[in-house]
C-alpha cells in the first residue's frame, strides 16, 4: 500500500512538470524509465501493467511518458522501497533533481560515488539507514559541485576516511555522520577537521569516538551546529579552540566521559541557543559567567554531572528567550540557594521545561510564580518540603508533565484546581509524606490523565469515583498508602486502556471482579496486602498479563486455568483445590504458598506449564504424593520451595538434573530413603554470571508504547533528552523469598539472592547415611539435614563447603566423630549435631570455639562441651506431628493433672462469685444461655 501511494504521487509530480508540446522521449529516457517501471512492478502485490505506469509501455515509437516529462523534477524521494546501488542507474536522467531522498533502503558496500555523479544539481543527498560501509577512493568534486547536504547517519562507516573526503565538497555546508562507527578504528583527529572549514552542521554523535575533542575545533570558523553526543570522549573541554566558534548555535556534547570545569570563554558564544553538556564528569561550581548571558539561548541541560556548590537562578534572569533548564547530578551536592529570589526581581523568561532533579533544594523555586507556560516540570529527588505546589497547576493550563517524586512534601492535595486540566498526561507525586483524603473531582480536572502516580504517602479514606472519567489512563499507582473501602465500579467498568494497576498495600476490601469489570487490557496487575475477597475471574482475562499479585489478601475459590503471567503472586490467601494443568506457559515467578491446595502435582501440570519458571514456591499447602519424574522438564529453574506440605515416596533424582537451582527446600514432608548423591551435581550458587535481573520487570516495558507520542514534538524540538527517558518508572518488581537459614527464618530479596543458597531437608523420614558427594557443593551457603533418621558419619569431605554458613545435622541417629577438619570452614556461624550418638572431643579452635553446648547437646559420649557460658540460643525448628507426642512424654503427668484441675477449680469459684455479686452480669449470662439454647 506505501508504494502504491508512492507511484500515485510520482505521477501527479510528474504531470506537473511536464514541457508543453514534446511528446518523445529519448531513446536514454525511454530505456531508463521502462527499468524504474520493472522495479516498482515488483514491488507492487499485484505488479500487472495496468496497475504499474501503465503509459510507460515499451514501444520506440510511442511516446512512453506520454505528456509526461521529468527534466523539471527537483525533489524525489524513495525511502523505504529496498531500492538497491543497481536501481540508482534508472535515475540518471533526472537532470534537475536537486533533493534526493533515499534513506530505509539496501544500498550497501562503498558510497555510490559512480552512481551519483550524473546528478550536478544535487543539493541535498539522504542516504541514512542503509548498509554502507566503505569510503570511496576517489571523489571527484566537480560532479558534487552544487552538494550542500550530506545525511549518512544509521549505517557502517568504520573510517573518518569518509568525513575527509566529503568535507573536501566545495558547496558542503551540512553533514550527518551519526550512528556509524567512525571511532572503532581510530580517534577523531586534528587531520580529520582540515577539509570542513566551510561546515556549517557537523553532527558527529554516536560513533564510539574516545580520546580528547580536537584542539583545532575552532578551525570551522562558519559551525553553527555542533553534535558531538555520546560518544568515549574524555579529558577536559578543547579550550580556546571551542570559544573561538563565534556563529555556534547548538553545542550538544552530552553523554560523554569528559572533565574538568565549563570554561568562563562560553559567555562568548553570543550566538548559542543551546548548550547540552548533560551526562559527563564536569565538576566545580557552576559561576554566573559560566552562563552565556546573551539573548538567544533558549536551551541549557547541564545535568547529571558532579557539579557542586551554590547555584541561584537569578544569574538567567536576563535571558528573555530562555525555555528549557536542565539541572541536577547524582551525588545531591549542587544547592539551589532560593534565599534572595523574592529581591532579584522577576526573570524575563517564560519557561516551557524546567527539570530540577537530584540536587539539594529546601523549596520550590519562588520564580515559578511568575511562570505561566510551563509544559514539562520535573522537580524531584530533591529535599522539598512544606505544602505541595498546587500552584503549578493553576498557574499553567498547558501543563502536560508534573513530576514531584521523592521529596518531603507534606500536608494534603488542597487547594486542588477547579477547573479541568486537559493538557495534563503525567502527575507523579510519590515518596513524600502528603496525607489527607484523594480530591473527589480528581478525575475530573485531569480527564485526559495517562500515568498517575500517588504511591507511598498517607492518603487515606476511599478511592473516589471520578476516577472513572480518566479513561485515557495508562498507569494508576496508588500502592503503599492508607486507602480503603471498595473499589469504585467506575475505576473497573471505564479505564478500559488501563495496562498497570498498582493498589498493593492499602486496606481495600470486597470484591475486585465485580459484575462491573471491564479491564480487559491489563498487563500488570498488583492488588498486594488488601483485604480483597472472592473468586478470580475464570474467563480469558489473563492472556496479557506480565505481573499479577493477588497476594496477602482474602481470596477463596480454586485457581482458575490460563493465568499466564510471567510474575504470579497468590500466597497467603483461601485458594483450595488442586493447582491447574492449563496456563503458567511465560511464567518465570510463581509463588501460590500459604494456601490450602491440595491433590498431587499431576505431570500434566510440569509438561504443560511452568517450561520458563524460575522460582516456583508451593510451600505450606496441602499438596501430597510423589514428586513426578517430569519435574526435570523446568529447565530454567533456580528456587524451588515445597516445604511444608505432604509430599512422600523417595526424592526423586531427576531434582539432580537442576544444574542452575540455588535454593531447594523440600522440608517438613514425609520423603523417605536416602539422599541422592546426585545433588552433587546441582549448582546451588556456583553459576557463571548469575543473576537475577532479568527477573525485575521494569514497568516500562510493559506499557503502551505510544502512550506518551503527543508529547515527542517538545522533546525534538531541543533535541532534548527523550520522553520515555524522563518517564522511566524506578520502581521495578523484585520478588523476594523466605528460607530458613541459621536457625531463623530469613528473607531474601532482589539482587541478594546472588549470595544466597541453600539445600533443606529436614523434617522427613529420610534414612542411611549422609553421602561423601555433598562434599563437592562448593558454594552452598546452608545444608540443613536436621530432624531426620540419618546414620553413620559424617563425611570429612564436607570440609570443602567452603562458603557454608549455616550446617544443622541435629536430631539424628549419626555416630562417630566430629572431623576435626570442619575448622577450616572460615565462614560457618552456625552449626548444630545435637541429640545424635557422637563420641569423641569436640573441635575447639577458630570459629568451634564460639558455638554453645546446644549445640552438642544430647551426645551423651562427646567429650570437652562447651562451658555453659557459651551457651547458644536452642535451635527453633518445626517439629512433625510424631515427634510433638514424644515430646509428650518428657512432661511430668501428675504435676500436669493436679496444676490444670487446680487452675480450673478456681476459674469456676471466681466466675460464680462475681455472677452473684453482680446482678447485671448475672442477667447478660442467662440472656446468653438462654439464647445460645433456642438458636441451636
């Protein structure tokens, strides 16, 4: 469909352009124009003569073009139409083309030289986004004589050969080079400058240039357009060589590695609209001579370098043209002084962006009182406190871009503008401290809302209705407040576009998959510690979705088939039944603990599901039954908790064919037989380049991709630092689990899985003895093999654990010594044989020297325990159901009996003394029996 719209309007050029009276074409047109008709034929779907040009026929005696002619076509252009360096030769006869346009197509190998010599009219030339990679060897400058504009970015030039080359064009004035990789095989150059005197756009950017900026800059005297971002160079800024650019306009050399101050020399710039130093290493203080003070520039970003010391807007006063600031670094050390504002007058700007982000600021600037066509404010991460700027919102009715994250605003969201704020798509008003209750007419003064993030502050009260008439919401984060009641049915019925959803952690109650829902594109949903109740929704709302967390709440009912989320969070909540075969097919995260699922994980559910997990959690359930064999088909997995649920029969040793697995908990279940010696084989840490990042999901990437496209044309018209950058969540979903370690119940999150493993037994019915080959875990950080009916030795070669922290072998029937070899285990810090038959002395030295007698007790044949005042705090561990009843049997029964009839006696006599003395208390009693007995 593009080509034919494309063939539609050459034809209607042509036509135009025609001469009046000849009707002949030459034989040279004739042939050149038949081959541009028998390329675009094969471009069309249906490339039949009556579709194609069907006049261009070929015939020498028919006139081909009819009244068409082309000798007076100056501008074409075939973007886009996979033209290749062959098809360049059917153009040949378009003498008067001036502007040639043929970027998005497969020109590859050297620059067209040959080609394009035939057109000596040419002024501008696009060949971007193409696979050209040499430079000519030749280029003969009287064929390019009238060439002004060059555009070459997006291709594979490795070689500053071509700058040399086409800067050498008599009439260039304009040349884009970007996205090439000029600077793989060299540095830019001083040589590399001497041909471009005349240049007036260099725009250099993205070529992996490193080394220093040429001293001999301030040769291209004429330069109005300097880019030479993000790129390696490094060292400081070429001084003088910079400053003699009296005609620069642009200077962007952000996104580099460079030093050193901003020289004082920029003031001299008279002509400079934009100055983009963002992303380098420039320190010092930021001076008011270091400002061009001239009345053109428009645009300064100077952020995120490691500027430091005062800085006061006072000193851009002046600049009456000035639209865009860009303040701010990493490291908070650049202070904003808002003191003496109120005395320096009014500036004579009227901003259109102001990003005052990372730095130490105790107040909003007082000179945005004044501002009236603010588009784009980005004021966080800075140390604001007192009332929230509402102001900026009554004041700038264009507003479209409001960010306050992270600050200490306080107070609530009053006075809140009366009138509707439809240019507003993004509000983020996060980590501060505001409380009070949601405006009622939110959704109302900001209909055309896209990302509204509220999160971690202290609103209470219900999420108010209006926020139904936001129904171009794409992100609603209200997570991490006080917020309660019922969700209002104009949220689930209208915000039907809504992709991410964020309620996790507030008091919500009741039914979130009422009658009414109707946000069928979700793709995140997080519904986290409420207090929701009900049933999941059976129908295919799922098929989008990346993240759903339902978890800590109150639902009930069976999990339905299709949830196909990579991240799925139901633990702690009523959810019965068995868990589903159908589903789980993109799940990396799953973790439906804490539940009552009962039944056998059937091996329809492992060879259908869960083939991308990586952590599957069903601890404490009431699952039961082997362990398949198919369990070997999880690939991909890394932690596996099945603690504490019924499971039986032997552990199966397809677990040993999980080579990347870092934490396994198969405790409190009935497993019986030995341990497999293959679990030597399994990695539990000892992973190369392992990572847990590509589990934490950004946000981002799983919105709408246009959502924010209106707001493009602001960014490019400074050649700004993208929308999606500035708009890039910090938040990112990092899943965290429990595992028992060090006789305590920890939990591991993020990242801090990399330093985590573990290999949990205990609490089974697991014989024979403990196999030399756990020996090899190198890098296992915990073994807890306790509370079993384990027998014989224990192994010398566990003494190359050598990360192990936490070693727990008690309440076992093991024997022999302990190796004196363990004490070479720098990093233990808890170990534990107690209640077993071991003899022998006790290692006393390093960290043996720290554990307590509980750690031995119950050995009656050690010798050289601990003194009791090393005594340890006793080892915590659940306890199966048969070993509570022994520990029946350690209790005194007489004492038991005689205390509790005791006790009980008088509990009575008390009761029935205070129901006589008091005649109230007597009546409330038999109203309560009284009623007790008919309601039976």
């Amino acid at each position: 469909m593009h080509l034919l719209k494309l063939i539609h309007v050459m034809n209607l050029v042509i036509l135009l352009t025609q001469f009046d009276g000849k009707k002949a074409c030459f034989e040279e047109e004739r042939m050149g124009l038949l081959e541009l008709k028998s390329f675009l034929k094969q471009e069309v779907v249906d490339g039949s003569d009556h579709v194609v040009l069907p006049s261009w026929v070929d015939d020498p005696r028919s006139d081909c073009c009819g009244l068409l002619r082309l000798q007076q076509l100056e501008t074409l252009d075939l973007s886009g139409n996979g033209l290749t360096n062959s098809h360049l030769q059917s153009l040949m006869e378009l003498k008067s083309l001036k502007n040639l346009i043929l970027s998005c197509n497969s020109f590859n190998g050297s620059f067209p030289t040959p080609e394009l010599s035939g057109f000596e009219n040419l002024e501008t030339l696009d060949l971007s986004w193409n696979s050209l990679s040499d430079s000519p060897r030749e280029l003969d400058a009287a064929n390019f004589s009238k060439l002004r504009n060059v555009v070459l970015h997006n291709n594979y030039f490795n070689s500053t050969e071509i700058l040399r080359l086409l800067g050498s064009l008599p009439s260039l004035r304009s040349l884009d080079l970007s996205s090439n990789m000029l600077g793989m095989e060299s540095t830019l150059s001083n040589q590399d400058l001497i041909t471009l005197g005349r240049m007036e756009l260099l725009d250099l950017s993205s070529n992996y240039f490193n080394g220093s900026i040429p001293q001999n800059l301030g040769k291209l005297s004429s330069l109005k357009a300097l880019y030479l971002a993000g790129n390696l160079f490094k060292g400081s800024l070429p001084v003088p060589g910079l400053c003699e650019l009296r005609r620069l306009q642009v200077l962007d050399i952000s996104h580099n590695r460079l030093e050193g101050t901003l020289p004082s020399c920029l003031s001299n710039l008279t002509s400079l609209k934009v100055l983009d130093v963002h992303d380098n290493l420039l320190s010092g203080s930021i001076t008011p001579n270091l400002i061009p003070s001239q009345k053109f520039l428009q645009f300064i970003d100077i952020s995120n370098n490691v500027f430091e010391g005062s800085f006061s807007f006072s000193s851009m006063f002046n600049l009456s043209k000035l639209e865009v600031i860009v303040l701010g670094g990493t490291k908070n050390k650049l202070q904003i002084d808002n003191d003496n504002q109120a005395g320096n007058g009014i500036p004579l700007f009227q901003l259109k962006v102001l990003q005052i982000s990372n730095c130490s600021m105790k107040s909003a600037p007082l000179f945005l009182l004044n501002q009236h066509r603010l588009i784009w404010v980005d004021i966080s991460h800075n140390k604001l406190s007192g009332a929230i700027p509402s102001w900026l919102l009554q004041n700038n009715t264009d507003l479209k871009f409001l960010n306050l994250r992270n600050n200490s605003f306080t107070g609530k969201l009053d006075p809140f503008p009366q009138h509707p704020l439809s240019s507003m798509v993004h509000m983020d008003a996060s980590y501060n401290h505001i409380d009070g209750h949601l405006p009622k007419d939110l959704g109302i003064v900001l209909p055309n809302l896209q990302y509204l993030n509220l999160s971690c502050n202290f609103f209470k009260g219900e999420l108010p209705s209006s926020v139904g008439a936001m129904r171009k919401l794409l992100l609603l984060d209200l997570s991490f407040n006080n917020l309660s009641g019922k969700l209002p049915n104009e949220l689930v019925k209208n915000c039907t576009v809504l992709g991410v959803l964020m309620l996790n952690n507030n008091n919500f109650r009741g039914d979130f998959f009422s009658t009414h829902f109707n946000l069928i594109n979700l793709r995140a949903l997080e519904l986290g510690n409420n207090e929701f109740t009900g049933g999941l929704m059976t129908k295919e709302f799922y098929a989008k979705m990346r993240i759903f967390d339902f978890s800590n709440n109150k639902m009930t009912g069976k999990i339905p088939n299709g949830i196909d989320a990579k991240v799925l969070l139901l633990q702690n909540n009523y959810f019965e039944g068995q868990i589903p075969c159908e589903g789980f097919f993109n799940a990396q995260v799953v973790d439906i603990s804490h539940n009552f699922l009962s039944g056998q994980i059937h091996s329809c559910l492992i060879s259908k599901a869960f083939s991308n997990v990586e952590l599957l959690n069903l601890r404490d359930n009431r699952l039961s039954g082997n362990i398949p064999a198919e369990i070997s088909f999880f690939p991909s997995l890394r932690v596996l908790l099945l603690g504490n649920n019924r499971f039986n029969g032997l552990i199966p040793r397809q677990l040993c064919q999980f080579r990347d697995i870092s934490i396994m908990d198969l405790s409190n279940n009935f497993f019986s037989g030995s341990i497999p010696s293959c679990l030597s084989n399994v990695s539990f840490g000892n992973y190369f380049s392992y990572s847990w990042g590509n589990l934490m999901f950004s946000y981002w990437n799983i919105r709408h991709e246009d959502g924010y496209s209106d707001l493009y044309p602001l960014v490019q018209l400074y050649d700004f630092t993208s929308f999606r950058d500035n708009v890039k969540l910090e938040d990112q979903y990092v899943f965290n689990i429990d595992f028992v370690t060090k006789n305590n119940l920890l939990s591991f999150r993020g990242n801090i899985l990399n330093y985590m493993s573990g290999l949990d037994l205990s609490c089974n019915n697991l014989t024979g003895a403990i196999p030399q080959s756990l020996g090899k875990l190198f890098s296992i950080r915990a073994l807890n093999l306790s509370h079993n009916h384990l027998t014989g030795h224990i192994p010398v070669s566990l003494s190359n654990l050598s990360q192990i922290e936490s070693l727990d072998f008690s309440y076992n029937n093991l024997s022999g010594r302990i190796p004196s070899e363990l004490v070479d285990l720098n990093f233990l810090a808890v170990f534990s044989v107690a209640h077993n038959n071991l003899s022998g002395r006790i290692p006393d030295k390093r960290q043996f020297a720290r554990f307590g007698i509980n750690s031995y007790k119950g050995n009656p044949f050690l010798n050289g325990l601990p003194s009791e005042k090393n005594r340890t705090k006793p080892v915590e561990i659940p306890l199966t159901s048969d070993e509570t009843e022994e520990k029946w049997y350690d209790i005194d029964r007489t004492f038991f009996i005689s205390s509790f009839v005791a006790t009980y006696g008088v509990f009575l006599l008390t009761f029935g003394a205070l129901l006589y003395i008091n005649p109230y208390w007597r009546r409330r009693w038999f109203r309560f029996i009284e009623n007790f007995i008919y309601s039976s």
